[in-house]
C-alpha cells in the first residue's frame, strides 16, 4: 500500500482525540487489534506523563504514529517537540477528513469520542495526516504576528461599520461629499471634531479651511464647500447626541486598533528577512503583508511536494463530478485551508494590480468573456506557482523569465542560479523535473 507516491510502514496508531480541557486515546496494532482505550486524560503534562506509561507498557515491537484531530487551538500543546517518546511520528489531522471518514463508516448522523477515535485510526493506517514537524522559529513567530493582524483588521473593520452608522444618524449626507469618510484625512477629522453637523456649519468654509491648515491637513476649498453645504442639509436623528457619544468612543478604539495593525505589520517586516520566504517580496505588488500571510498559511514549506498540492489545499480547485463518462465541472471546492485561499487571491490581487505579464493574462481571460470571479482564482493559481518556485529556488522574481514561461499545472520554471535538488533535500527532490512551455499555452 502507498499514499502520495510513499509506502505506507505497518505502525502501531495512538489516536488521539482533543478537546478543550481533555483528551481521549486509543491505542490500535497495524492489524487492528485494539491494545489500550479508550481512555481519557486530562490536557496536563502529569496526566500525559501517566497515560503514556500505561501505553509504552502494551506497545508491541513496530513503529509507531499518533494522530492528533486539529481542533482549533486546543490540540497545539500535542504537537509541541519533546511531548511524545523519542521516534514516534506525529501526524495531523483536519477535522473535515475526520467527519468524511465517520460518513465512510456509516456514521455520518452520529459523533463521539469513541466513533472518533476510530476515524483517526483508519486514516492514520491508510497513510492520511501531515507529519508535524518542528518550525523554524522565525516562520513561528511570524505566524503568530499575521494572525494577530489579521484578528485586529477584522475587528477594524467591525468598528468602522459602527463608525459609519452613527456618522448617519448625527451626520446625514456626509457620505455623499465623501464616499470613503474614514479613509481620507479631512473624513477621519469631520468625524472626531464636527460629527455635530451645525458646529461645522456655524464656523464656515473659510475658518474651517484654517482649522484643518493648523492641524497640517490641507483642505481644498471646493471640498470644504461641499462639507459646509453638506452640514447646512444635515437632517439629524433624535438619537443624534447619544451617537455623537459613542461616535467618540469608536474612535478612540479605532485609532488603537490602527497603531496595533502598523506594530504587527512592523515586526512582520523584521521576521519576514530570517524566514525562507523573504524572495516573496522581490515580486511587485507582493509586500510584507501578502507575504507574511502567504508564509503564515503555508508554515513548514518542505511538506508540501509541489505547487500542486498547495492550491489544491486551498480550495481553489474546481469541483467535479464524473459518472458513466460524463464529467461536470463545478465552482471551487472550498474544501481546504482558508487561511491559505485567502492569502492565495491576495497575491493574485497584487499581480493584477502591479505585474504587467499577469495584467495582460487576466485581459485575455476577459476578452474571452471569463467572469471575475474565474479571472480571480486564475490570478490566484499564477501567483500560487511564482510563490511555490521563489520559496523553493531561494531567488528573485524576474519579469522577464516569467513573461516568457508558461505557468503549467505539472511543472514551474527553474530560475537561473536555483538551488538542485541535492541542496533542497529529500522532500524538495520529490517535486519532480522541472520544464519550460511556450508562453502561448498560458493563455
């Protein structure tokens, strides 16, 4: 038997089964006889210690793999170095597989422990999960500041929806003068100083002009005009006052909000360096954020085999249905990390925006009438591609190399001075050879 092109090794299997204060085990021989469990233990080091001792002490002569369901944050404490005895193989396992393994087994309708468990086992003996394998503890670091960005633009986000509802009912109309209120300078002072619309209107355009000049914010007199009149039209709500108040309030918190974002975007820009994926930024378009996104979603870069897997783990690839040989082809699968989709078409938003060669690819794909949606997932799997071959080859991007290189699905173009195989290492000489196509094929 073989999984992704491996043999898979007769091994005992620990399945473990995490919650946020316990955890389940059962142990199972490669022939499937249960050996121990389930038992259930609590997420300490003491109890970890006793329940592995029970296990050593039934664990026949064989290799053994422990695999751990992701559940959240919960299972991260299981996958740390040092946990378990020395020559065990870690493995990790979505909790998406784990429920299609349950339907595989008839047990689509009913989850415990127990049924769980014996999911975890039959993919661990049919060769599923990622091996867990210790990071680089700059590509660690990095991970945890991207993902603390990315909770506090969404809680940015939330606080400038409310910004903009109570700018509605004490302010009506400003809107209209400036669509994006809390993305200009002159929005983001209307709001803090004259969210009461009849204190604008009372000191006119030209003193509201010298206002804004001696906070050193220059305001052209036609759009202090258009404010003015804005405020002499305001029709507030009776809960204007209140909003007025809590208007202030937001703002405080959004002014946080803003200074934690550029803190964690500043020391994104210092870890970014010590981590393999710092060529990412030698791409237009492709700053500290895309790219520290890209690594934080990626993690270990040596477990993926190729650019292949990468995109198929996002859930970009299509959907297809086949039968009695007829073949439909739907949306996107979805099914896959999202954090790594996300990251995915935000590097295809900056090629299409700064890279000329993308430019011109997506324009093609319009002209042959694609929807936005499939020029967006196309711009993805390019810039899927170009990020798989910088990391791996260790250079940066040449505009000319990949304006002349076709991206193709089974293979990325070698840059000239890239490391071999022999450099990159077991898992790196499995993604195969690597060839170049006519660039008309791309299109």
């Amino acid at each position: 038997m073989s999984f992704n092109g491996a043999p898979v090794m007769a091994a005992t299997v620990v399945a473990v089964d995490v919650g946020k204060n316990k955890a389940a085990l059962v142990v199972t021989s490669a022939d499937r006889h249960r050996l121990f469990g389930p038992a259930e233990f609590a997420m300490t080091a003491p109890a970890l210690a006793g329940v592995l001792a029970r296990v050593c002490a039934v664990l026949p002569a064989e290799p053994v793999k422990v695999g751990v369901e992701a559940a959240g944050h919960y299972h991260r404490p299981l996958l740390g170095s040092g946990v378990w005895p020395s020559g065990w193989e870690v493995l990790e396992l979505s909790r998406a597989r784990v429920s299609e393994q349950r339907r595989v087994q008839g047990r689509r309708r009913v989850k415990t422990d127990a049924i769980d468990l014996e999911a975890i086992t039959e993919l661990v003996l049919a060769g599923h999960g990622v091996v867990v394998t210790a990071r680089a503890a700059a590509v660690t670091e990095l991970t945890g500041w991207a993902m603390h960005r990315d909770r506090r633009v969404q809680a940015r986000t939330a606080t400038k929806n409310q910004l903009l509802g109570q700018l509605d009912r004490c302010f009506p109309g400003l809107s209209l003068v400036l669509p994006d209120v809390l993305g200009t300078k002159v929005g983001r002072l209307v709001a803090a100083e004259f969210a009461d619309p009849h204190r604008l209107m009372a000191l006119g355009v030209s003193r509201f002009v010298r206002f804004a000049a001696h906070r050193g914010l220059r305001v052209r007199r036609s759009t202090a005009d258009r404010l003015v009149a804005a405020a002499r039209a305001a029709l507030p709500s009776a809960d204007a006052r209140v909003a007025c108040q809590v208007l202030a309030d937001d703002l405080v918190l959004l002014a946080c909000l803003d200074d934690q974002i550029a803190a964690a975007e500043t020391k994104m820009a210092q870890l970014l360096p010590d981590t393999p994926f710092a060529p990412l930024t030698t791409v237009p378009g492709w700053g500290t954020v895309r790219a520290g996104n890209y690594a934080a979603a990626v993690g270990d870069f040596d477990r993926w085999l190729g650019a292949r897997q990468l995109y198929r783990a996002s859930g970009l690839s299509p959907a297809q249905y086949e039968s009695a040989g007829k073949r439909r082809d739907g949306g996107i699968s979805r099914e896959g990390s999202v954090g790594l989709r996300r990251a995915l078409i935000d590097l295809g938003i900056g090629l299409w925006r700064a890279d000329a060669a993308a430019r011109r690819y997506g324009q093609q794909l319009r002209a042959r009438g694609k929807k936005g949606g499939v020029i967006g997932c196309a711009m993805a799997n390019r810039a899927n591609k170009i990020a798989y071959a910088l990391v791996r080859d260790q250079c940066g991007y040449d505009p000319r190399r990949w304006a002349l290189t076709a991206l193709g699905d089974s293979s990325i173009a070698a840059y000239p001075g890239a490391r071999s195989s022999g450099q990159l290492g077991a898992p790196a000489a499995q993604r195969g050879r690597m060839r170049l196509i006519a660039a008309s094929s791309d299109a």
